[in-house]
C-alpha cells in the first residue's frame, strides 16, 4: 500500500486528466529535479508554470516564472510541491484561496504532510504524497516512455 492510498488506476487517472500545472518550489537550475520535471511534464503536453518568489518574473520554460500560486492569471488542475513536508499546510491554504481551486496537491517523492492533505480532501482536492509524476506517468502508461 502507498503512503497515500491511492491505486494505480486513480493515479492514472489523475494524470490524464490534469492539463496545467503549478510547479511550487521550481529550480532554475537545469539539473535540480523540480527543474526537469517541471521540463518532462511540458515535454509531455501539460502547460507547466513554475513558482519560485525567488526567480518571480524571469523567463523559464518558455513562460514567466510565478512569486506565488495567486500570480498566475489562469486556472491550473495540479500543484506539484517540491518544497519540504512542513511548508506543504501553507501552500494548501494558497491553493484554498485561489479563485479556481486546483483538482490535485502532489507531494513530490520524500514530502509527506498527511494534516495538510486531510484540509486538501476536506476541500474535495485529492491528494498525492511522497510520489513523483516523471516516475508515474511512463510507469502507469508505457507508451509514455522518457
């Protein structure tokens, strides 16, 4: 059993019906694995927009990159969290106060915050932790391969 219950199936699913995504705690460093994941999900077809205060305003990836989740000027279905375990209950609530609440909060591999994924369900926002999509998606459809 997964930390997070879920099945393949949901997952699956998960995946194929998400189409943009918040990358929260985007490196612009290429060899980083927020950096290249946030490239793998682009490269596969969902539009990506990396947040990182740090780096808010600069050109990544081909789009501007975000301070926050609020500064992005359209709707997004995932937030993928590359941020430590304990910083996950802010972001939830960021995500919470979004005019368009995401469908998903997902805790990349090694980010477990089961409070905050609790207050995600509560909101009817799945919540997957401690995975990583790079890994999921060709492991759930192999015809998805690199």
């Amino acid at each position: 059993m997964t930390i997070d219950g879920l099945s393949d199936d949901k997952v699956r699913s998960i995946l194929e019906d998400v189409r943009s995504i918040a990358v929260v705690g985007f490196s612009g460093s290429e060899d980083k694995p927020s950096h290249y994941v946030a490239k793998f999900l682009q490269q596969k077809g969902y539009r990506v927009f990396p947040v990182n205060p740090g780096l808010a305003g600069q050109t990544m990836l081909d789009g501007p990159v975000y301070g926050k989740l609020s500064d992005i000027p359209e709707p997004v279905d995932m937030v993928e969290v590359f941020r430590a375990s304990e910083h996950v209950g802010a972001i939830v609530d960021e995500a919470l106060a979004m005019s368009s609440k995401p469908k998903v909060i997902w805790m990349q591999i090694g980010v477990v915050n089961e409070e905050a994924a609790e207050k995600a369900r509560a909101a009817g926002i799945e919540a997957v932790m401690d995975r990583c999509p790079k890994q999921e998606i060709p492991r759930l459809n192999p015809s998805l391969q690199g």
